[in-house]
C-alpha cells in the first residue's frame, strides 16, 4: 500500500498544455507529466538549469487526476505587430526572436488555450520512495513552497493552497483517486486519468481506453519528448474502495 498526497487544483484559469501546433497552444482537461514535475520543482526551489535532477524527478512521479468541476475553455488570441529590428518576447531560455528582413511589419499572431472556473484533484506519490526528495519533503515544500506556483503558467495563480496536508493510502492510483472527495462537484461520476502501466497502475476494468500521453518532458535538452500509456475512464464516488485517507 503506498501514500499518495492530494493536491486541490483550482482558480480563475487552467491550463495543462498539449501537443501543439505552430503558436496555437490547447489545453489538456488534466495535469501533464511534466506540468506536475516543473510544480514540484518550483516548490522544491529547483532551478530549470538542473536538468538530470528535473529528469529524474518526473521518472519517479507517480500520479491521477481527476475533473471535478469542468469548467469552460477560454482562448485568448494575442496579436502583436513586430516591426523590422524589434524583439518579440520569448521564454528566457529561448531568448528574444528578432525580426530579422523585409519592410513593414508582421503579425505574431498566438492561441492560447485555457480552462476558467475548473477544479482538479490530484492524487501523486514517488517511486522509489526511500530516494530524495522524500514525499514529506514534496508535502513539505508544497505547503511552503521556494516560490510561488502557478496552474501551467504564470498568468493561472490557485486560489486556494495546493496541498493542505491531505494524504490517502491505497493500492493503486485509480483507488486513491476514488478515496478523494469530490470539490463541489454534484455528479457521482467523474472523468480522471491514471497510470496505465507500473505496480501502481491501478484496475483496468475502470478505464474506458488506454492511450498515449505525449506530456514527458527532455529537461536537459529542454525540448517535449517522450510518451506514457494512460487509462482513462469514469471514476464512480459512490463506492469507495478499501483504503484510507487523512
């Protein structure tokens, strides 16, 4: 039986992103591999220059989600004129993109995808258990994080802490998530999201299929790399299975 903390994930805006195209950007409905890693990180007061240390991190996370409230997509289209010479913005990592020839200017036209309104419970562990960071560490950090911490990115503050202290012990991903009581949610039947493989896995008789989650992250190369199987399904609240939460 394995410890899994609970995080509560809600706020004015979401986003978990996913494969995207050119510089429209959508939002998965549940957190990321990497989205979970770079929050743990940042709670943990890691630097994005520590690359093996984040790689390693996000092999040994373990976790599910599941969308209590489902809230609405917002899509908020940015259109900015980059006359020739200007620097459009960039992630720091990256650096400026300069426009370069040509008279006139462009149009740097974006699609940024976000979730308004929604709540999302996360159940995580980390294995092997022993290694550091310890997840009293995480759950620590967490509750007193380095720096503060963002739903996907910077413009999606919580509003309301992450983690409060709640743990579950379960035997499986999928039965901890079913420990977690919903966040206002009026339904009995909720969408989540859980390993497909590992000891951990969970009951696959749940799931309605097994995909590929592009959502692995390359942080020494700093590049989107890498696939998991997960099983998703409708998780039913009504029956809990055995376990126990605190």
């Amino acid at each position: 039986m394995a410890t899994f903390l609970v995080l509560r994930l809600q706020g004015p805006l979401m986003s978990f992103g996913s494969v995207s195209v050119d510089e429209t950007r959508p939002t998965h409905p549940l957190p990321t591999q990497s989205q979970l890693t770079g929050l743990l990180a940042n709670a943990l007061g890691w630097r994005a220059r520590e690359g093996a240390r984040l790689n390693r991190l996000q092999e040994r996370l373990v976790f599910g989600a599941r969308r209590d409230i489902p809230g609405e997509l917002l899509v908020d289209y940015q259109n900015a004129h980059i006359h020739k010479g200007e620097a459009a913005w960039r992630a720091r990592a990256a650096g400026p993109l300069v426009r370069a020839g040509g008279d006139g200017y462009e149009n740097a036209q974006r699609w940024r995808h976000y979730i308004a309104d929604g709540a999302v419970s996360v159940v995580l562990t980390l294995e092997p258990a022993d290694e550091e960071p310890t997840l009293d560490q995480v759950a620590r950090a967490l509750e007193r994080p380095a720096r503060p911490l963002f739903l996907g990115r910077v413009s999606c503050p919580p509003s309301f802490f992450l983690h409060c202290g709640e743990t579950v012990s379960a035997d499986s991903v999928s039965e901890a998530l079913r420990l977690v009581p919903p966040l206002g949610a009026d339904r009995e039947d909720l969408y989540a999201e859980w390993p497909a493989r590992g000891a951990l896995a969970g009951n696959h008789d749940l799931a309605l299929r097994v995909q590929e989650r592009a959502d692995l992250r390359d942080w020494v190369n700093n590049l989107h790399t890498g696939w998991r199987l997960v099983a998703t399904g409708v998780l039913s609240m009504a029956s809990e299975s055995g376990g126990g939460r605190s």
